[in-house]
C-alpha cells in the first residue's frame, strides 16, 4: 500500500487515481485544509488528519502495510510565502520532518517528494537543468530546498530511499473532467484565466509587464497534471525496484510561455475576450523559469503527452462542468 498525503489536493488526487487504476493500493492522509473529500478516489482508503499528528502517523504505520509515502501535502503559494514564512517552515518543513521520523521509526524508507523549480532562485541560463545553482528567492523555495537536503542526509545515514521532483507550472485536469484544480482563492495563471473567461472576475491581472523576456511578462514552463502524475508512478517504480537509489529529477516540458501567451491561447481555444490589467510585479517571481527533462526521460523514460492546447482544453473542461468547483 501507498500512503498518498495531501491526496486529496489538486496533483495528490490526480496521482491517488492513476495509481489505483495501475493496481496499487492506495491510503490518503489528509486534513482537508485546501484539498476536498470529492476528489479522492472511493477506492483509497481516506484518513482524515494532519501530517504533524504524531500518534495519528504512528497508528497509520501500525495498521496499514506501507511500502512507500508519496507526500504531497504542503502550503505552495510563492506570494503568500514571502508574507507568511513561518507558515511555509512548520507547514512544509517542521510537519515533514515530524512524518518522516515516523516513517523511519517503522522502516518505511521510500519517498516520494514535492519538491519544486523554485528551489533553483533566479536561472543564470535559459534552460534549468539539475545541477543548476540552488539559491530560492522565496520562502516557499527555501522550505522545499530545506527538505530536499535533509532528505540528501537521511539517505547517506538513514537508508532512506527518496526521489524528489521539481516541479514547473502544474496545469490541466483529468481527462474525465471529475477532478480538477480547485483553490480558494485561486492564485493561478491559468485557471485564474479561465475562471475570468467564464465570466467570474471582471479582469485578468497581469503581475508585472517589464520584466526582462521577449512580451515584458513572466515566461513559465506549463506540465499537464497527468503527465506529472505519470512520472510519479515511475519514480514510485524506480525506488521499489532498485534498492539503493535517490534521485532529483524536474518536471517540465521544456517550452516556455509568458503570461501573454497563456492569455492569448486561453482566449483562442474557449474562443473568448479577457480583459487584462497590468499590475506591480508580485514579489519572489523570478521572470524566467523553463526545465530541461532530459534526466527523467533518460533515467525513468517519462514521455510527456500533453501540450499546452491539451492543457488549457482539460482545465476548460473542468471549469466548464464544475463551474463552483466540488461540492462545498
Ligand atoms: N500571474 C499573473 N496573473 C495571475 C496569476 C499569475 O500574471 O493572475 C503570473 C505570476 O506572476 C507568474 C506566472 O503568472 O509570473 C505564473 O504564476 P502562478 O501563480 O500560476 O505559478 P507560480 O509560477 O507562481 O508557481
């Protein structure tokens, strides 16, 4: 069994249910803070609770038999990092050392982590591969940045055993259109388009039009959420197979896309008009951030499937039948 936090949040609940339809059995943890009980998957075992209950982990790993934790659960919003840090250290770091000493203390020594692109700072290239410099410019960054070198420890002593993914700019949604991206409030570009398309806001806001790209806006590197969940089920194969491995690996499409284009192809695909309001730059963006996957494709053999178009269409899909999003 596969113990999924944060499973019932936006990317946790994407990779609950292809595990599931892959045969894995699958337990999600989670206090329900931003994720929603409807899109987890009624064939996971759910528990409620909070991943920095300490006598809820321990009766966790007493009861259940799992092989590996894939943990999601974290506070993610670069902005609302830079005005409350304390926040992204006990929520993204404090509770994930508290959830790892348990899984130790019961031999449970594979993990799957979230780790994230902003953990790189300000790209001296165009192209971030790996071994790129790591210097965040945010507090969410420094949180995961944090994790990610106790995870590099605990693997030179523990026998812990963890892969870690840097996620780019996490769009789209299942091709079903029953789960999707749901946020209160909702931060990002792209549903924050979509939403504004389908007539919810008056304007789409625009953080920052000098910047140093080609249009003056921030360019990002869009991933479609079932191909991240793709390579977690291969890093999650990768770990189980091999005994001996760790590895960082990012997860992004190499293309980037500034916050003009994103508006222009969300206008031209639901075939409406924004309106667009250039505002102050939003503190701790840094204005170019585009992964190479080289590494994943080579060493795990991810094949991204989906483009940018694909993206936007299943995100318009969801918003389209689930306008409020889940049932609240
Ligand atoms: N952005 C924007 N308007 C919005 C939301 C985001 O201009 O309503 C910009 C943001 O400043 C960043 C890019 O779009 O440059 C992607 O932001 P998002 O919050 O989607 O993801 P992040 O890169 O912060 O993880």
């Amino acid at each position: 069994m596969i113990l999924v936090t944060g499973g019932a949040g936006y990317i946790g609940s994407h990779v609950t249910r292809d595990m599931l339809v892959k045969g894995y059995k699958v337990a999600v943890l989670d206090n329900l803070s931003t994720g929603h009980l409807e899109a987890v998957d009624k064939r996971a075992i759910f528990i409620f609770g909070d991943i920095g209950d300490e006598r809820l982990l321990e009766q966790v790993f007493k009861r259940f038999p799992i092989r590996a934790v894939m943990h999601f659960s974290s506070s993610c919003l670069v902005g609302e990092s830079v005005r409350n840090p304390m926040k992204y250290y006990q929520n993204n770091v404090e509770k994930t050392i508290r959830l790892i000493n348990k899984m130790l203390a019961h031999q449970i020594t594979r993990l799957i982590f979230s780790s994230t692109c902003a953990t790189y700072g300000i790209p001296t290239g165009t192209v971030l591969t790996e071994d790129h410099g790591l210097h965040p410019i945010n507090p969410y960054g420094r949180s995961k940045l944090m994790i990610e070198t106790i995870l590099k420890d605990l693997s030179e002593s523990n026998g812990l055993h963890y892969v870690s993914l840097r996620y780019f700019n996490v769009a789209g949604a299942h091709p079903s259109a029953e789960i999707g991206e749901d946020h209160f409030p909702e931060t990002h570009l792209i549903p924050n388009v979509l939403q504004h398309l389908q007539g919810k806001t008056k304007e789409v806001s625009i953080f920052g039009g000098d910047y140093h790209t080609p249009d003056g806006t921030c360019v990002r590197d869009y991933i479609h959420v079932c191909d991240l969940s793709d390579a977690h089920i291969l890093a999650l194969e990768y770990l189980v197979q091999s005994n001996l491995v760790s590895d960082i690996f990012n997860l992004g499409n190499e293309r980037g896309y500034s916050v003009l284009d994103i508006i222009k192809s969300c206008e031209a695909i639901t075939n409406r008009q924004a309106r667009v309001k250039v505002l102050p730059k939003r503190f701790g963006d840094p204005p170019l951030l585009v992964a190479s996957s080289e590494k994943i494709r080579n060493v795990l053999g991810w094949i991204p499937k989906h483009n940018l178009e694909q993206i936007i269409r299943t995100a318009w899909n969801w918003h389209e039948k689930h306008p409020e999003g889940f049932p609240k």
